[in-house]
C-alpha cells in the first residue's frame, strides 16, 4: 500500500493526513505537538464561529485517527532522507520507509533543507501550486512556504492540495474529494457522528 509520511501536526499535517487517510493511503503522522494552534483562537476560518486552538487540533486529530491515519505523538523526527524507494524518516531511533513525504513543520525548514529542496529569496521553500517541492513526491506547507501568510486555514489548505496531488498521483486524473449529502452515510456511516 502506498505509505504517505507527514511530519508536523498542525493545521496543514492533520489536513494532508485526513485527505490520504480518508482516500485509501497509509498515513503516518509525526506529531510534537507544538503547533502555534495552541496559542491561536479561532475566529477567521469558515465554517468556525470560534473555537480555541487546542480544541480545533484534538478534533483534527480525532478526524485523522478516525479515517486509519497512524499518528505517533510526541514524536520528533530526527531525519529524513530520499531513497531510490522513496524516503526513509527517521524518529526516535525507528526508521520508517513512505513513497510521499509531507513537510509540516511550520516555519521550521531544516528538515527540507536536509533533503535538498530548494529554497525562494526569501528562504522559504520552493514549491509548486500542489505544494510539491524541487525533490519529487516531497511537499511542503503551511509556514515553510510563506514568508508571512501564516494563517490555520491556508496551512489546511495547503495540506490538502498537497494530499490531493499525491492521490492525483497514485490514482490517475486530477483526484477530487467531494461529499455529497447522498454519500456522507456511506462515508461517515462508520465514524464517529461529531467527526
């Protein structure tokens, strides 16, 4: 099964992790839990009249365990390194092998900047419109790509279009992830109903 590694666990890593999750990917997450979310209050993401930080990320998480994401808090990833197989992420001594890597991290770049990808004028990484850096089948999101736009639902947002082009990838087309109300029993049938 095709594995997709993220690393970071805020808004745009539990984004890209629901998106593949939910499409049939195998999905580690690497979560520190020191996302900027639980010093944010939410009042400027559609869909939100307000919610604290903290309480928008458990129920992110809660939507990513329950669509088969592994996620491993409290887990920092020490490496990660591109293969002829794709990338080997290294956390807490434990190696894990992806075909898709997530970069999550903020406005943390060392870890793209350990893999090689390239970087803009304003030392943030390069990417396309899908979020998919100069190193293929790696993205890049959220932080890492904006000098200044740090904002919880352009970092989903982000995440999202970077899972998409990787089921775009592994599924053929241009991948879409559209719920009508006819099929959400069908989808949610087996979740939690406040998911």
């Amino acid at each position: 099964m095709t594995r997709t590694a993220i690393v970071g666990g805020g808004p745009a890593g539990l984004s890209a992790a629901l998106f593949a999750a939910k499409n049939g990917l195998d999905v580690l997450v690497f979560d520190t839990d020191e996302t900027w979310m639980h010093k944010a209050h939410l009042f400027n993401y559609p869909g939100i009249g307000s919610v604290d930080g903290s309480a928008f990320i458990e129920t992110a998480r809660q939507q990513a365990d329950d669509f088969g994401a592994e996620r491993h808090q409290d887990v920092a990833v020490e490496d990660v390194e591109s293969t002829d197989d794709g990338f080997v992420v290294t956390a807490d001594g434990d190696e894990h092998a992806a075909d898709y890597l997530v970069l999550a991290t903020g406005a943390d770049r060392d870890l793209a900047e350990s893999l090689g990808c390239d970087f803009d004028d304003d030392d943030t990484v390069a990417v396309d419109v899908t979020m998919e850096t100069s190193v293929e089948n790696a993205y890049a999101t959220g932080g890492m790509v904006r000098a200044e736009e740090w904002q919880a639902v352009i970092s989903a947002g982000d995440g999202a279009a970077a899972a998409l082009n990787i089921l775009t990838k592994e599924k053929g087309d241009h991948y879409h992830d559209f719920d009508t109300p006819a099929t959400a029993e069908e989808v949610f049938g087996g979740l939690r109903e406040d998911a």
